[in-house]
C-alpha cells in the first residue's frame, strides 16, 4: 500500500461542512454541491506556499497547512465543485464554494492520477499544494521516512515549462518555479506595486 | 441581488491578470463599442516593453504586471481607484448598473516584510447575503459569505485577502 491514508478529517471539519453545507447551496449555480454525506466527495487537506518561502531554503516543507477541500463531480453534471472548510480562531467554518475550469482539472487530476500513486514503490502521504500566487496547484507526496523523496505532481498551471502529471522532486520542481516566484516577488517589492494599492 | 452577464477571458500570460479583468470588464458594459482592445494590444499601451504580439499558442509576448487602475484607463473605463472592499449594498448598487465590481486579492508572504502579491479578480454577482468572483488565471468562480469575505483575512484560495476594490465609474 504505497500512500499513507489521509489523516482522518477531524471531526469539527466534517461537523462544520455538513452544518454549513446547505447554505452555500443554490439553486440558480450551474453547478450544485452533492449532499455533505454524499460518498462522492475526495476531502483533501490543503497546504499554501507564498514566493518568498519558496525561494527560502526550507523548501516545501514551509508549506502552510490551510484547512480542507472537499471536491465532487456537481449533482447530475460532468463538471467538478469544491467546498473549502478553515480553521477560525477555535472553530471550523465553511468559506466558499468553487466551480469551473479549474475545479475540473482538479477533479479530473485525482480520476487520472490516482492509480499511477497507487502504484508508486516508496510510502507517501497524499497532500494538496497550493501555490496560489503562481495560480499552481499539485499533488505533495510527502515522504514520511525521508524528505529526499518528496514528490509534486502539478496538475493545475499556466507556467510554462511545468508540465501537468508529471513527477518532479523537490529540487527538480524548486528549480523550475523559482524563476518565476523570485518575479513575483521583484514586482510586489517594486514602486510600480504601490499603485494597486 | 444582482447578477451581470459577464464573461471573464483567462489572461494571456501568467503576469495578465490586470490585462485580462481590464478587457472583460470592458467587454461586459455597455456602451459595447468595437473593436475592444485585446489583452495583448493592452499591454502594448500600459508596459514599457515594445513589439507585443499574440505567438502561435494565444500568449501575448509581453507578459509583466502593471496595476488595475492603469489597465482600466487603458480600455477609457475610469476608476474610483484603489478603495477599500465595500458594502454588498453598494456592490449590488454597482452590479444593478451594469458595472462589475473589480477586487483585488492580496496574498501576504510570511517570508517577508513587505512583497505581497496581487490577483484581481471580478465581483459579478450577489445574493442576498453572497458574492461571486470569477478571475482570469483559471476561470474559476468563488462564492463567499459576504460579510466573511469583506471582514476576514486567508479567505480565497486557502490564503488570499479582498484589499482593494475598483469601483467603474458611470
């Protein structure tokens, strides 16, 4: 068995989904949310990286634990929906909902992956990395003996020379999406940043 | 409770996102006038690169950051500026006159002291206690609790905050 199950979604997560779920229901989305014990749904815990801690040496190890994401396909539809449920000072709280081209790319990444995970030789733990910034989202196989073996698999991004699906280390994807945090952060750091603001 | 026809186009270059929201907002209102400037055209105007073009895959070859305000004034779609988020009264005020409510999205780095990074996105519809973005990196559409989004922080995308917002004016 080469992935480590999930850790078991904590309770209140799941309490906070299931009170809160009806509410984020509506009728007049193209999309509709499943029930919340629909057995359709992937809960993902979610991890953020900003473009400073990816240029820092600690690597995505510095990765922010940001909650949980539930996703299923929509009721009767093709199409993917996502609930993302976060800590709030001492509870749990669903935030948003969230449906479109990139939630089926999402979706259809686990549909597509999962049994080539299933059939990797070493112990990962299953984890979602977002990189939002760099509007990059991966698949984080957390190696729990040895970090050396961590792997990302990105599945959802628009920087070139990051190709969907395919497994990277951690030095080899570091490599590549460097380039591209250290821009960010020049503009953000920039005069020119002042005027969004 | 307002709900634009509106269509986000996904920006043509990782650093577009201004281009982008800049074109679609100017797309969705009226007076629609012809021809509307493409995203690439855009970034011609506003960045100091020269000879920006659309290549073979769609992406303009000028891709930089600039700000909304400045991509705005690019389209003639006059802004507040950069303002606070609002009331879902005013939103709903903006929406029922048939101006999307451009926001901008502020991802602080724990890494560092200043060097936050910057999404915008569009409000361009409203319940009676809800709002909906959509943004150009993916087109996705995020709905929220209004009152959570406006008063809360780390809310879109696992990590992002509504900073700033960029009312049209008429």
């Amino acid at each position: 068995m080469p992935l480590v199950p999930l850790p078991k979604i904590p309770q209140e997560v799941s309490a906070a989904f299931q009170s809160q779920w009806a509410d984020f229901s509506d009728a007049e989305d193209p999309v509709q949310l499943p029930p919340a014990d629909s057995p359709e749904y992937h809960a993902q815990r979610i991890f953020v990286l900003s473009p400073g801690e990816l240029m820092g040496a600690g690597g995505l190890r510095t990765a922010r634990a940001a909650g949980w994401r539930f996703l299923a396909s929509g009721i009767s539809s093709q199409y993917g929906i996502a609930a993302s449920v976060a800590q709030r000072g001492n509870g749990w709280s669903l935030e948003s909902v969230s449906y479109g081209p990139g939630i089926d790319v999402s979706l259809n990444a686990i549909r597509l992956l999962q049994p080539d995970l299933q059939a990797l030789p070493d112990v990962y733990e299953l984890r979602v990395l977002k990189i939002p910034s760099l509007l990059t989202e991966a698949f984080w196989l957390l190696s729990p003996a040895n970090s050396q073996l961590d792997r990302v698999v990105p599945y959802l991004t628009r920087l070139s020379g990051i190709e969907p699906t395919r497994k990277y280390s951690e030095h080899e994807f570091l490599s590549l999406i460097r380039p591209y945090a250290k821009k960010r952060l020049e503009y953000a750091n920039s005069p020119r940043a002042s005027g969004d603001r | 409770m307002a709900n634009m026809n509106f269509t986000m186009d996904l920006q043509m270059g990782d650093l577009l996102c201004w281009a982008a929201v800049s074109v679609s907002v100017d797309k969705s209102m009226p007076p629609r006038r012809a021809p509307t400037v493409d995203q690439c055209a855009l970034a011609a105007v506003v960045l100091p690169a020269a000879g920006c073009h659309s290549n073979a895959s769609g992406q303009c070859t000028c891709d930089d950051e600039a700000g909304l305000v400045e991509g705005l004034s690019g389209v003639n779609r006059p802004s507040t500026g950069a303002i606070p988020p609002q009331s879902l009264a005013v939103i709903n005020n903006q929406l029922l006159h048939h101006r999307p409510v451009c926001i901008r999205i502020e991802w602080a780095d724990p890494s560092q002291r200043d060097g936050a990074t910057s999404h915008f996105v569009v409000i361009y519809k409203t319940s009676a206690t809800k709002v909906w973005t959509i943004e150009p990196g993916h087109g996705t559409t995020h709905k929220f609790t209004h009152q959570t989004f406006h008063d809360g922080t780390e809310l879109y995308e696992s990590d992002g905050t509504w900073k700033n917002t960029y009312m049209l004016l008429p």
